[in-house]
C-alpha cells in the first residue's frame, strides 16, 4: 500500500479531516505541523503547509522525502471564476497553471509555462471526469486584470494559492497528485475578503463531508 498524504494550507482545513482519524500523533516537521494516523483503518498523514506557493511546494518535498509519501493529495478552500462552479461546493481539479509566472517576452511561451516546459498547464491525477482547471498565484485579491487573464487567457475555473506549486513538486519527484478546491468565494459576486469569511464555515464542513469519498477513491484506484 502507498503512503498517502494530504497537504493543506492552514491549520483550520486539516481540522475537519483529522477530526475524524481513528488513532493520531502530531508531529513537528522542520517547523511544519503534520498528523499522522489512521482514518477507516487507512494509514493517512495531513501537513499544514502555510499560504502560499512556496511554502506549498516546500511541504510537499517533506512529505516525499521525510513523510515517504507516494501520493500526495491538496485539498483546500479556493475562489470560483465562472459559472462551472458554485460556492460551497467541492470540485477535483485535473490541471493548473501558475499564472504569476511569465516568461513571455523572455522565451515567446505562454503565460504560467515553467522553464523547460511546453505546456502553461501541468495535469493532475484524477479519480473521475467531471473535474475543473485550477490557476495558482502568490495572490488574493478581486483584480480586474487578474480576472481577464484567469477567464479570457488561461480559462481557468478555480484560483488558489498553492495547488500548482504541489503540482510542480509532485512533477519533479515523479510521484501522483490529486487536487480538491471547495468554493468561498466567485469573483464579480462582491469582496472576495467578505465572501470568504461569509461561506468559510460552509466550506470547511464540506472538506469534512468529502474526505472519505476522496480517500476511498484515491485508495481504490491503487488497487
């Protein structure tokens, strides 16, 4: 069986899944928190990584090198962009872009392709098709400019600020990466800030819901 482990941005994401391990121990991880136990009897560790690209991409190299994870899966809060999506509710992600990284006018790519790549867009694992596009920058704001590029450039679903960056460290390790966004908030449905704290709750209850399908899915396809 495959170590898996779960990266989320803050500490009150990983509360509605390690509230329900059957056994746990909370560890100090080079500063990091992490829980590891068992959830249904599955072994499962959860690292809280911090906001952030780099602190996300950090976290998932301790899970592969410390943790010894084979699959790593992010699952966490995250703004909606288009009608695809609605608040509250929880959406697998099969590709993301870092669209604050631009090597346009350097190299002619597009907009969010890293170094080396050809593609702006690096894809997930993904238990089932019905699955969403994620953008990914050290952002969180309700930028017009922003938006233009996210819908008419990238046309991307959902933004956050961390899911790429596990993508891109999970490339580079060679090793299986789901992602799951819950919606708080949509952009052009007022403050961005306000909407987030307004659905939070929601959207923190519905991690809670979701973990187990997403664990039974992730563990069932392995077998």
């Amino acid at each position: 069986m495959k170590e898996v482990c779960i990266i989320v941005a803050m500490l009150k994401e990983a509360e509605p899944i390690v509230r329900q391990f059957d056994s746990i121990v909370e560890h100090n991880v080079f500063g990091r928190r992490a829980f590891i136990g068992r959830l249904n009897g599955e072994k499962l560790s959860v690292i809280v990584s911090g906001v952030g690209k780099v602190n996300a991409a950090v976290c998932t190299q301790i899970a592969y090198d410390y943790l010894s994870a084979d699959i790593i899966i992010n699952i966490g809060v995250a703004g909606g962009l288009n009608n695809t999506v609605e608040i509250g509710e929880m959406y697998e992600i099969y590709s993301a872009v870092q669209y604050d990284f631009d090597l346009s006018e350097f190299n002619g790519t597009k907009i969010g392709t890293l170094d080396g790549m050809y593609s702006n867009y690096l894809t997930f694992d993904v238990t089932q098709m019905d699955a969403r596009r994620l953008a990914t920058a050290d952002r969180f704001n309700d930028s017009k400019e922003d938006n233009v590029l996210l819908t008419q450039i990238l046309d991307a679903d959902v933004r956050d600020m961390e899911g790429a960056a596990i993508l891109q460290a999970c490339y580079f390790n060679d090793i299986e990466c789901y992602c799951y966004k819950v919606i708080s908030d949509k952009f052009g449905s007022g403050s961005t800030v306000e909407q987030y704290q307004l659905n939070l709750e929601k959207c923190l209850k519905k991690i809670g819901e979701k973990i187990p399908t997403i664990l039974k899915r992730v563990y069932g396809k392995e077998r």
